[in-house]
C-alpha cells in the first residue's frame, strides 16, 4: 500500500502547515529493538525479530532493483508494529493492510503478525524503490505490480495473496456465487459429491 500526500490549494497551506506540525506532536515512537543493515534501518519489538526482517530486507532489496527498471536509492526504514501506522490517532483507512510504504518520512510500516512479512516487505520495496518515469502509473496498477514482484520473489506467499486479492475484489463487486450439486448415489452406502464454481458478479 501506497501513502502519498497530496499537493494542496496554496490558500490552505497555512492551515495544512498547522495540522502538520500539531500531527508531528502525535507521531507514533519508534519499536524499541534495532538493526541496522547497508539495505536501511529495521525497527522492532524485539531483537531478533528486528534481525530476521532486517535480513529479509538485506535479500529482497537489491533483487526487488534488479528485477524493475528506473528504480531508485534512497535511506529509510524499516517499522514491524503492532498495528503500523504513523500516528497515535487513527489515520487513513489502512487499519487492515499488513504494511505501508510513508514515502513523507520514507519508511515502510510492517503489521508484526502479517501472514508472511517477508512477501510484504518485498511488496513495499517495490513501491521505495519506483522511480520518476513510474509516477504517472495509476495506483491500481502500481499495487499489482508490486504483488506480481513480490509472488516473483516469494512464491511461498503467493497463493494465499491471490485468495486475498480475489475476495477483496468479489466483495467490491457484488460478492462470490457459489454453484454447488449434491448427489446421493442408488447403492448401498453413503458418498457425497460437492462441485464448485466460482463467479464474480456485479458487471466484471
């Protein structure tokens, strides 16, 4: 997921600059446990949770480069949170991502008990590391070029990402129909026999 402010009307700079400077006062701290790696910063709870991610990123950083062209290097860091966010008040609507990319501070925010850190870590890379010829990509597309790398990169994660997205995209458009058949056979015994087809409805 992908967090980028918006260029404002310069008649409300001065009230945006407020709420700027009255938010810097509620940021979140950072994760007490740190690693520090040439790939960036990895903050967390705990150390060796910090080192495992920051060994992830050490791996999926200059692969996540290698694989796109016009990428670029930049310093950030890495935050594995609770509940990532930037904020101690609640904030844009991402309460349900496993991850972030802030590009303001540059810093990818990881959710600790993410199903698999390491796919979405390598998700957010791609969006740290997108150039300027890859800025007028709508944020759709961005977000599914970021999950093809990261199944590219972690295929072990690939699967259950696409059940996600699937779900995600059903119940925007109307939710699953499910076409089920039972049949009970003639003979002695019992069997069940269950067929499903899945639909997506609403005008896709």
């Amino acid at each position: 997921m992908l967090l980028r402010l918006a260029t404002r009307p310069r008649g409300l700079a001065a009230l945006f600059g407020l709420v700027s400077l009255l938010a810097s006062g509620c940021a979140v701290l950072p994760p007490d446990a740190r690693y520090d790696s040439p790939a960036g910063t990895v903050r967390a709870a705990e150390e060796g949770q910090a080192a495992l991610v920051g060994a992830q990123l050490e791996d999926l950083h200059p692969r996540v480069q290698a694989l796109l062209p016009d990428t670029v290097q930049r310093d950030f860091e890495v935050w594995v949170q609770d509940e990532p966010r930037m904020y101690l008040f609640a904030g844009p609507s991402y309460e349900e991502a496993d991850g972030f990319w802030a590009e303001g501070p540059s810093r990818i925010h990881l959710r600790a008990s993410a199903a698999s850190l390491e796919r979405t870590l390598a998700h957010e890379l791609v969006h740290a590391s997108l150039g300027e010829s890859w800025t007028m990509l709508p944020g759709t597309l961005e977000e599914g070029l970021c999950d093809w790398v990261s199944a590219q990169l972690v295929p072990e994660g690939a699967c259950e990402m696409r059940a996600g997205r699937l779900s995600a995209a059903s119940f925007a458009t109307g939710g699953l129909e499910f076409d089920i058949e039972l049949s009970t056979p003639s003979t002695a015994g019992i069997e069940l026999s269950v067929g499903a087809r899945v639909l997506l409805t609403g005008g896709v």
